[in-house]
C-alpha cells in the first residue's frame, strides 16, 4: 500500500513517541514514504527523508522561542515549501502545538485535500481554550494520549480519539529487576541545556544540604546527550560534593530504577520515573516573564501529569520559588526516612500509570493514521 506522509516534531519525547507510531505505520503499509522534520530516532525508522533540527527546535517558553524566531520562521518556510512541492497524502504532527497547529493552518490553507492529524492532544484542557475551535478547523482528526481528553472536544466538530501513551511501550522492556540502592538519589534535571541550567544548581544545593546530615550518600545525574554531560560537569565543578556526584552517560531508566528516591524536572520524565516506581518530588522553574504568562492563563491545580490524572496530589510539587534546596531536600529525606510511606507512594503511582492504557498504543495510533490514506486504487 503506496502513500505519503510528511511528519513533523520538535522534541525528544515527540521523536519517540513519532518512531514508534512510523515504524508500527511502516509495518501496516510497507511502501510508505516518509518525509518530515523530527531527530535521530526517526531518522533510523524513516531514513533521510527526515531532516534532524531537534537540537534548535527543543526550546520551550515564550522568552525562549524569541530568541529563536528567525530558526523557527525560515524552518515553518522551508517545511512549508517542501509540503507544497511533494504535496503528501497526510501530514503528521507531533505535540509540539505552538509550531505545529500554525504549521496545520498553513498547510489547510495551502492545500485543502491532504489530511492532517495531530498525534498528542495539546493541554487545551488547562489552558487556552479558545484553541478548539481553531484546531477543528484545522485537523481532521486528534490522538489523545491521556484518557480524559477525548470528552474535551465532544461538540466540537473534531473527531478525537484516546490511543493510550506511547510511553507504556517505550519503557515496557527496560525493567531490569534491579534492586533499589538504599543510599543512592537521583537528580533528574531534564534532557535540554536551558532546563538543565535553570534546575541542576538547586539539585546540586540540594544534594550538599543532604550530604552534610547523610554523608553516606551517592547522587548520580544522566546526561542524555555529551553536550549536556559537558555543561553538567561544568555546573557540577563548584559543589562541594566531589566524589559523591556521578555524572552518568545517559541511563536515566536504569538510574529510576536503581535509586531510593529521586528530584525530577517536571516532563515526560516524571511519568517515566512514575512507571518504574521511583518515589519523587517534582521541580519547575521557567524564566519569570513566561511563569508569569502561564500564571495568568493555567487553569488547573497542578503540573504533574501524574497528579492530574490522580485528581490529587500524589507527589509534591516545588514551582518556581519553592523550587529551593531546603524544601526539597527535606521532602526526599522524608522519602528515606519513611519506607512503610514510600511503599504505598509507590503503590499509588502504579494505579495511575494503569490508567494510561496497556502497550499496543503505537499500533493504535498507526491504525488510526492508515485509515486516512485513500483507498489503495486512488492512491499515488
């Protein structure tokens, strides 16, 4: 079965969970062809049709993508270009809404016959609204990640459907039995070098206040990549915790699972660490004109996925000014002061996973993308 799919993301966890989706997508229609602009991972399933700009595109807030608008503005224009001219049967976005819902726009309006489907529903549900009714003028079709959010777009004219979170096949085959280390903690700043900066020194302080009453204890921090491994040895060089702090060469998955507790940027990690049980506390800090911004416009109580699906806090969040050492170092010494509390934490986080869904989610949302190629007969 012929067709052309041109694909489009802009971070890490949308190369993922685009790989997974395009390599179940291959398997259901073998003579796809595959053109787009995502990372790496999808350049291995898709080959070199798919451009790699992750290492430009993956900046996050409102001060930071200015500083990028001439990238972002000849990218949007050659992606644009590159559609017009190969004129695909469906377009393929991947989260990344503030990019990819113009991008859908610009195409809807372009070229009014290629289908367009948005894999990862924007959180319309806490803020910005008002993008509803625009994205059903847009798209044809929304794949939720998140159970919920299917009933947000009833009435909408939109047709959205839950496909379950890519993340349940992407980590159902790295549990590796690893008993937990009962002086090891994990510093999980985040896989970009903005957030890395804005979140590690509090980790670092963090980690100094525990070591002063705990001197028995290691922390280790992943480093997704050796440009990030580079400036977290840099930030690292001033703490006083020498020997005490492994910087690691990625293993973000094994260190969940080798931890006694842990201090995570708010992300994709947080559902991660979630998944593989690791009792932890969730940080966030966003450059002050942007926090203020979302303040004004966040609609609901918490940032953590794992809470908002809960309905309650299940694990502590430290937002912003919170975000400091003494409050967080107490929270995972708390953690490794209570096990009886951390085995019912870790019992709760396991309930709110299960309300993702089970694995299959990539052949679902592959499913879902096949049905809008045309029939085999009018197809290229």
């Amino acid at each position: 079965m012929n067709g052309r799919l041109y694909v489009v993301a802009g971070e890490m966890s949308g190369d993922m969970h685009a790989a997974g989706l395009l390599r179940a997508l291959i398997t259901l229609m073998p003579g796809l062809e595959v053109r787009g602009a995502g990372g790496p991972v999808m350049q291995e399933v898709a080959g070199s049709g798919v451009h790699d700009w992750l290492d430009q595109a993956a900046v996050m807030g409102v001060v930071e993508v200015l500083k990028h608008y001439r990238f972002f503005k000849d990218s949007f224009e050659r992606m644009l270009s590159e559609v017009k001219a190969w004129q695909p049967d469906v377009l393929l976005l991947v989260d990344y809404p503030g990019f990819n819902l113009r991008f859908a726009a610009a195409v809807r309006k372009e070229l009014p016959q290629v289908k367009i489907v948005q894999y990862v529903c924007p959180q319309v549900w806490a803020w910005k609204k008002g993008r509803i009714p625009k994205m059903a003028a847009v798209l044809d079709e929304v794949l939720c990640l998140l159970p919920f959010e299917p009933k947000v777009f009833e009435g909408s004219g939109l047709k959205a459907s839950f496909a379950g979170h890519p993340i349940i096949d992407e980590l159902s085959e790295e549990h590796l039995g690893l008993s937990r280390n009962p002086s090891l903690v994990a510093l999980l700043p985040g896989s970009r070098v903005p957030e890395v900066e804005k979140l590690f020194p509090l980790m670092l302080g963090t980690a100094e206040r525990m070591l002063q009453s705990r001197p028995e204890l290691q922390f280790a921090v992943p480093a997704a990549n050796a440009r990030l491994a580079t400036r977290i040895r840099e930030l690292a060089a001033g703490s006083g915790l020498g020997a005490a702090l492994e910087v690691r060469d990625g293993g973000a998955h094994r260190l969940m699972q080798e931890a006694a507790c842990g201090v995570v940027a708010s992300g994709t990690a947080t559902v991660e660490a979630a998944f593989f049980g690791l009792p932890y506390c969730l940080v966030y800090r966003l450059a002050w004109p942007t926090y203020l911004i979302a303040k004004m416009v966040v609609k609901i109580e918490h940032i953590g996925l794992i809470n908002i699906l809960a309905g309650e806090t299940v694990i502590e969040e430290f937002i912003q000014s919170d975000a400091e050492p003494c409050s967080v170092s107490q929270e995972l010494e708390r953690m490794l002061d209570h096990p009886e509390e951390v085995v019912l934490l870790q019992a709760r986080l396991a309930e709110v996973i299960a309300t993702l869904g089970g694995t299959g989610a990539h052949e679902k949302a592959a499913q879902a993308v096949a049905r809008w190629f045309p029939e085999p007969s009018t197809s290229r």
